[in-house]
C-alpha cells in the first residue's frame, strides 16, 4: 500500500506530456482578463482599479478619440501585444478591456505567458522575461515619458515606481492548487499614477522671478503622451509698497511648458518690490475635472 | 485611336467638376454623417467614390488592351456600386441615372469604342453634376477637424474656453499689449504681454488634440516660434520695454499664426457657417 504514492509518483514523472496535460486551451487564445482572475484574483483586483483597465472604456477617451475614430490613438489604448520600444497594433477582440492581462503577458511567438518571476504554472506555458522589469517595456505607448526618463540618466526604473512591490504574496488565489505554489516578490497591477510630494518641487523666489525645479520626479511634471494632465501655479504676491497682485501660470504637458528633471523653471513677476509670495501648486490628472494641492509655500525676500 | 478618345473622354468630364466662375457651397445632408467620422471611421461613401473611380478606369484600361470580357466586368462592377450608392445618401438620389449605368452595360457588350465613349460621357456627366454641386462642400466639412468642439483651458484665467473664445482672449491681450506699448505705459503692456505669451504657448495644446506624431506640431509651433514668445518674455521684463524691438519680435511669432491658418481656417469657417 506505501508503495502506491511511489508508483503513482513515477509513472506521472515518466509521461513525456506531462507539461501538456493540465494546459487549458482557452488560456492560449488571448481570452478575456476577468478569464484570468479564475486564479490570478488579486492581481485582477488591482488591474481593475489601474487606468490600464479604463485604457479603452475610459469615457474622456471616448470623447477625446471622437468616439473612437481618431484611428492612431486607438492601438495603446487596446494593444495587441505589448513589447519593449515597440507601437503596439489595435487589438481585435475584448477591446474594453484596455491593456488586459494578454496584452502585456501573451507573445504570440512562444505562446506562452511572460512575466519577470519564475514559476510553475500547468495551465499555460510561462516564461520567465526580464524585460519586465526595465522602462523599455513601457516605451512602446509611453514614448516621450521614456524620453524624458531617459534624459535624466535615474537609475529607477518604471516600475520601481508605478509598479511598487507588495512584498511576497501569492500569485494565485484558487483552491486548491494554491497551496502548490509558493509566495512570490509580486509588483502592484494597480500602476499608481503618483502624486508628486511637496519636496519633489522646489520653490525659489529671486528677485521678480519665481523658480521652480522639479527635483524629485525622474520625468517631466505634469507628463504624457497625449493626455494633458496640468500644474497650476498661483502666486499672492506682495509688493513692498502694499500693492497685491495674483499670478496664475498653467504648466503642460501637451504646451511644453512641463517642469523638466532639475532644470529650473523661470516665472517672470510683476515689476516692483515683492516682499512676499504665498505659492500654491496644483495638479489636474488628464481624466479628472478636479485640482489636487501639491504644495503650499510662502517666500519672503530675500528667499530663505 | 479608340482608347485614346476614352481616355481624352474620361479626362474631360471629371475636370469638369470646378471650372466655374461661381463656387456655391451646399451643406451637406445630415444622412451624409454616418459615412464620416466622428459616427463612422470607415469613410463607406468616400470607399465607394474611390470603387466607383477603379471601376470606370477598369473599364478604360481593358478596352485599350481590347479585353472586352474584363471591360464588362468592370462595368457591371460600376454599375452596382453606383445603384448602392444612390441609396446611401437619399437628398441626392436624383443626382444618380442607373439607367445611363445600363446603357453604358450595353455599350461595352456591343464591343463599339463610339457608343462606350458615347454611353461614358452621358453616365459620367451625372457624377460631375454631383461633384459640382457638392464634392468642396462634403471635403471641407468631414476631412478637416472640428475646431468648436475643441476646448483649451486659459492660463491666465484657468478656465476652459472654446477655441474662438479662446484666440479672441489670445489676440484681446496681445493687442491691448501694442495699445499700451503705443500709450508709453510699459508695465501694464508687460502685463498683456506676458497673458499672451501664455496663451500662445497653451496653443500648442490644440494642436495635440490631433497631431500626434508632433512633426506637424513642430512645423507650425516649433523651435521658432518658442523662441521668439522667449524673447518677447524677455523684452517686455526689461526695465523699459523697446517697443520697436516687441514689434518686430511679434513679427515672427504671427509667422506661426498664418502658417496655421493657411491650413485650418477656411475649411473652419465653411463648417462654422454650415454649423457642423
């Protein structure tokens, strides 16, 4: 009877299909992303709250590709396959599903899911690829992000960033073959667009010029491709003889007049003596109506 | 001889469509819509023009080789997307005789060069009345963008304005900027100044809503014309603003301005007057 376990054992380790015989078919023909969650359910969880997931249903996107029929937007917000440098083609099927589960992890030349971790996975065939974890991966869709990034020489990478690390976790969540699989290093699916933090912009007031640097955030701020997410500057300046003035500048992506990696910004000021500014900086997402406080500072003359 | 006079034929008939010395521009029908973006991205009435174009040279090209057999084909083929295209758009079904279509049928099938040539000007000249009539009109409402439905947010004002709104706030501070450079009040020019500045360089953001590889960006609001907004940042922070030099600075920048016009504004005007 002991002996059983052991035969069973090898007449499986003896079967040359072993590999093939758990594969579910369907997994291999670019399904749907909620097909995905069958097992990977907290990885779909946190894709569904990324702008990934909003990428093609997202209704500013609508609008803004006249109801789909601006054709060139289209392939980034429902690629095909998603490589390293490379424009991705339109997907067919699943559209809304913006940039879904195949789209980055399917390649159609090895059929089989990539991804940056080494695992056992019987349903589909994976491969580990470590171009997931550099910038390049992202540089298809997010062109001049890249760029930018590229320019500031920062070793951090994307990911570092928008894909932070959630610490070992499981990559599967389906009873009972999770308890085959061992906790993996997993990165978050929710890819946060981050907040710049008050530190990150410097503010200097020299003279009837404001300065701001971005010292902190490796690409521009704001940036995008073809979004327009916006920094709003408003400065209550004080003059030495009690005159007040506000000045109000719009920062974009899109007018070229985003804050480059520590490269100062100049705001000429009104002329007159200004013996204070109070700054306030705003940012405005590309999808979003609302203005969120980044940093509030009062300068004096000479700047502290 | 015979395929020459098709040819000569062929040509003739098509340049007719603008030699006028009056351009009367129609709005289009609202059915014409569904075949053009925003409602539709694959242009099916322009597809079947295009088919219709093939086929009448299908028919050109095979009487010259005197392959009669492929010529009818190509004729068939005309006739049956010219039929489907008389139902697309139901304003202008008078425009299209599927009987001129048969007889150019029965034209190619007698093999006689004279009664194509014949059965040709007769059937195309119901595409010219067409194309006269509207081909400039459909043109410049579905191929150029739609510029009122475009929305720039100020910077000076941080509000969303729409784009005639918006270049009249563009203009508005650059000409009270001359006016006060003219009237000797340097720092409330400097002030106009700088609010034109900004909103020039927000232009920019119009341009993305469409040119998404940039170059065309880079052609009308590049590396020129950043420099000079630089510059006219630069002479109007000085302590007395140069009005002679502001002047000729602004010189450069309106360069930009009638680069993009050139291209935008007149088609912007047609659709603006269609209220498209």
């Amino acid at each position: 009877m002991r002996l059983l376990p052991l035969l069973l054992s090898l007449l499986i380790l003896s079967c040359e299909k072993l590999e093939t015989v758990f594969i579910e078919e369907d997994l291999l023909e670019r399904p749907p992303s909620k097909r995905c969650s069958d097992c990977h359910a907290q990885i779909f969880e946190e894709w569904k709250k990324s702008r990934h997931f909003h990428a093609w249903t997202s209704e500013q996107f609508r609008v803004e590709s006249e109801n789909y029929t601006k054709t060139k937007c289209l392939s980034c917000h429902a690629p095909h396959q998603v490589d390293p440098y490379k424009k991705p083609t339109l997907r067919v099927e699943f559209k809304e599903d913006g940039v879904s589960c195949v789209a980055c992890h399917f390649k159609e030349e090895t059929r089989a899911m990539h991804g940056p971790l080494k695992v056992w996975s019987p349903p589909h065939p994976s491969k580990q690829d470590f171009s997931y974890t550099k910038s390049n991966f992202c540089a298809g869709c997010h062109q001049e992000t890249y760029k930018e990034w590229k320019l500031t020489k920062v070793e951090k990478t994307c990911q570092s960033c928008h894909m932070p690390s959630l610490g070992k976790r499981d990559l599967i969540q389906k009873f009972p073959f999770e308890l085959f699989h061992l906790a993996k290093p997993r990165t978050s699916h929710e890819f946060p667009s981050l907040k710049a933090k008050p530190e990150d912009i410097k503010v200097e007031l020299k003279g009837n010029k404001l300065i701001l640097t971005n010292v902190g955030v490796p690409h521009n701020l704001p940036t995008a491709d073809q979004g327009n997410p916006k920094l709003y500057v408003v400065a209550e300046l004080e003059f030495e003889d009690g005159r007040r003035r506000t000045v109000r500048k719009l920062l974009s992506a899109q007018s070229k007049t985003a804050l480059r990696y520590k490269e100062p910004k100049e705001i000429r000021l009104p002329k007159g003596n200004i013996v204070q500014a109070q700054v306030k900086i705003y940012r405005k997402l590309a999808w979003k109506k609302e203005r969120e406080l980044i940093k509030e500072v009062t300068l004096q003359t000479p700047s502290p | 001889m015979g395929f020459k006079k098709v040819l000569l034929l062929l040509t003739a008939v098509a340049g007719l469509s603008f030699s006028a010395d009056k351009i009367v521009l129609k709005k289009p029908p609202a059915s014409l819509d569904k075949y053009y973006p925003p409602a539709s991205n694959k242009f099916e009435f322009l597809s079947n023009m295009h088919a219709m174009s093939t086929a009448r040279t299908g028919i050109t090209v095979n009487i010259n080789e005197g392959n009669w057999e492929k010529a009818l084909y190509w004729a068939k083929e005309l006739k049956k997307i010219y039929v489907e295209t008389s139902k697309m758009v139901p304003e202008w079904k008078d425009y299209f005789k599927p009987q001129l279509a048969d007889n150019l049928i029965k034209a190619v099938e007698s093999k006689n060069v004279d009664k194509v040539i014949e059965a040709s000007r007769k059937f195309l000249q119901t595409c010219a009345k067409c194309h006269q009539d509207n081909e400039l009109a459909v043109k410049l409402t579905y191929r150029f963008p739609s510029f009122e439905k475009i929305k720039i947010e100020d910077p000076v004002e941080f509000m969303e304005y729409e784009t005639g709104k918006y270049m009249k706030a563009m203009t508005d501070s650059m000409k009270a900027m001359k006016i006060y450079l003219m009237q000797g009040e340097g720092d409330k020019a400097q002030e106009a100044g700088l609010n034109f500045v900004e909103r020039a360089r927000q232009l920019r953001t119009m341009c993305a809503k469409c040119h998404t590889n940039k170059l065309s960006e880079e052609v009308i609001v590049g590396k020129d014309y950043e420099e000079a907004l630089a510059k006219l940042e630069e002479l109007l922070s000085a302590e007395k603003p140069n009005k002679d030099d502001i002047f000729k600075t602004l010189g450069s920048i309106t360069v930009s301005c009638t680069k993009c016009h050139n291209v935008h504004i007149m088609p912007a005007m047609v659709r603006e007057a269609f209220g498209k």
